[in-house]
C-alpha cells in the first residue's frame, strides 16, 4: 500500500495543475484531486500498467465533467468569471502541490475558457504535459486523427486571441512597471500608447465587489474608464509588487473588501493586450502572500 501511495503522491503536483488548469479554482482544483485519490485507491492496482497515464486520464475524466457543471453555474455569474490567481510564493500547506499549476499564466486560462471541456483537456494534456495521442485517443473516446485535430484547433483558437504567451517575466514585469507609472501620475497619453488598439480589460468582482460588469474594449475606453477610477481613487503606497502565476502583478491593498490584483499580458508588438483585474474577495487568499 505504501508504494501505490507513493505514486499517488509523486503525481499529486501534476493532478493538481491539471485540475487547477481545467476549472481555474484552487479548492475546486483539490477536491477533484481527492476524488482521484478515491478512485485510485479503489482501483485493482495490479492491472495499471503506468500510474502516471492512469492517474491523468481519472483526473482529466473528472474534469471534463466537473468543468461542464461548472459552467453552467457560472451562467449566472455576476460580470465576467475569471480564474482564481496563484500567488508565486505560497509554500506552506496545501498550496505547495500548485508549484506546477503556477506555470500556467491567468492569461492562458481565460484564453481556454473558449474552449470546450474536452478540447481544454486535449490542449493541456498534450502541451503542458506532452501526453501522446494514444493517451488522448483513450481518454476522449476518439481516432488519434480526430485527437490531432481537437489540438489543432483548440491551438487555432488560442493563436486567436493573439497575447504573447511566451513573455519573458522580466519583459511583463518592465510594462508592467511603466504602466503603473503612467496611471499613477494619470498621464492619459502614456497609458494610451502602452496599450494595443484592441486591449481587453476583464474585471471580476464576483458580484462582491464593485466592478465592470462586462469586459472593456479597446484603448480608447479601457484608459478612459481606468482614469475616471483612478482619478477617484488613486493609486498609493498601497500598491505592492507580487508573483501571480509566473508573471508580474500588482497588489493593491485597500479594505478587507476591496483588495485587487492586476496583471497584464502582452501582444506581439510588447504593448498591453489584455488585463487582468481580480477583485472578487472570494478568490483573493492574502495570506498566500
């Protein structure tokens, strides 16, 4: 029993991201790890001939259908849903086992969010853990013909949104830097030029916490609605610089009601392309910092 329980725990990090990755929730993410562990200890281990394949098509079975119930909640969402931030320098507890999920930018989640659950796994099995066709082919039910094109697309979709997945933190942290700056000092033609023409600004507030009720488009009204807020709230020595999810954010501390945290992620141009705004206090663990 102790070595089936060693190769549960050697896997947990990689269930955890994978749950993590699919349904974008911390707690939601550890009970769907639980529920594996269930499965597995049930399980006629002397059958399994790769725990660690078996271990990611339970979990990854568990979160198409997990994500498929999940959505249909979050239909009556207030405002925009975005994924729970994992803050780069939890290490205590339970969080420990999200080293791995830490790697995927809030970016890229809400990026998936097109996707179906089935297309989602396919995706992040396949390139966060570079799991075989006949992997997916066994998981979805499906030809491996009809896995690569799942991927295929699921890609396609992801290429779409047209963010630079693949920035540097050191190149995030500089934008994000000069973007502060230039909300600080409320300097409208500064803030105007780091953004792209089509930048998308998502705010979630949970219906907790004021906030847009709908993501903000384009730069024009992105810079217009951010100063109008600043410009009644500024920003102060309140603002604090973190790690979310591998890249650069602010933490901007006001009442225990009002916390926020804001990240960027940029285009192929290195101008601002999308912005990521959590205010939701539900999702926002402090003591993770």
């Amino acid at each position: 029993m102790e070595n089936y329980t060693n190769s549960f725990e050697k896997e947990r990090p990689a269930l955890v991201a994978i749950a993590y990755q699919m349904l974008g929730e911390r707690s939601a993410a550890q009970d769907l790890v639980q529920d594996t562990w269930e499965v597995w200890n049930k399980a006629d281990k002397a059958s399994i001939e790769s725990p660690s394949a078996w271990l990611r098509r339970v979990i990854s079975r568990l979160a198409i259908d997990a994500l498929k119930s999940a959505r249909k909640k979050r239909e009556v969402y207030v405002g925009p849903w975005l994924a729970e931030p994992i803050f780069d320098d939890a290490q205590a507890g339970p969080e420990a086992h999200f080293e791995l999920a830490k790697e995927c930018e809030l970016a890229l989640m809400w990026a998936m969010e097109r996707l179906s659950a089935e297309e989602r796994s396919a995706f992040i099995l396949r390139k966060a853990f570079d799991s075989d066709y006949s992997e997916l082919s066994f998981l979805l039910g499906k030809s491996e013909t009809a896995c690569r094109k799942i991927v295929s697309r699921a890609s396609a979709r992801i290429t779409d949104t047209k963010l630079k997945f693949n920035i540097t933190p050191q190149e995030s942290g500089l934008l994000l830097q000069k973007f502060s700056q230039a909300c600080a000092s409320m300097n409208h033609d500064e803030v105007l030029s780091l953004m792209a023409p089509d930048v998308v600004s998502v705010s979630d507030g949970g219906g907790r916490v004021r906030a847009a009720l709908r993501p903000l488009l384009g730069a024009d009204e992105v810079t217009s609605v951010l100063l109008s807020i600043l410009s009644k709230q500024p920003w102060d020595n309140a603002v604090e610089a973190a790690m979310v999810n591998g890249q650069p954010a602010i933490v901007i501390s006001g009442t225990e009601q009002q916390n926020t945290v804001l990240t960027i992620c940029a285009d192929e141009m290195g101008r601002i392309a999308w912005i990521y705004i959590m205010r939701n206090p539900d999702k926002l663990d402090f003591e993770q910092i």
